[in-house]
C-alpha cells in the first residue's frame, strides 16, 4: 500500500517486524484475557463470598473498558479546559 515503518527496510524486513509485533500483542492480549477470566475465581475462593458469582469474565471487560473511555473523557475535558484557559488570557 505505499506505507513504510521509519527505521525498518521494505519487503521481508518489514513483513518480518509486524508479525513479531503482532505475536508480542496476542501474547499480551490472551495473558490479560487469562487473569481476567481467573479473577473472580480466585476473589471468590479467598474470600469465602459467593457475590462473585454473577461478576463473570465479560462483566469485568466491560468495567474496564467503560473505565478506560471515562479515563479518556476526562483527560479529554482537562485538556480543553487548558486550551479555553490559554485562549482567554
């Protein structure tokens, strides 16, 4: 498609560096999807408290992912607030 990597040759180079940065990602991904999946599990077997048992593995995906997107939102909202504060003086 005409696109390069910066620091990285064409051709087999290239093909060679995004699939090691794929494997790197999907071991990532699938480690993180492992403990979230064995989290309440494990909480619940500590605890000896059974209200766990309805917080499954997709529960917890959804928390975070709504707790990254606040995170973001937020930044989002101070940043402006900086840029408005700049623009007024």
């Amino acid at each position: 498609m005409g696109s390069s990597i910066p620091g990285i040759r064409p051709g087999r180079a290239t093909s060679d560096y995004i699939e090691k940065v794929m494997n790197r990602l999907t071991f990532l991904g699938a480690i993180f999807l492992g403990i979230v999946a064995t989290v309440p599990t494990a909480v619940e077997s500590a605890t000896q408290v059974t209200t766990f048992q309805g917080l499954g593995a997709t529960s917890l995906l959804i928390l975070v992912g709504v707790a990254i997107d606040t995170a973001k939102q937020i930044q989002t909202y101070v940043i402006s607030q900086r840029y408005e504060g700049m623009v007024k003086q």
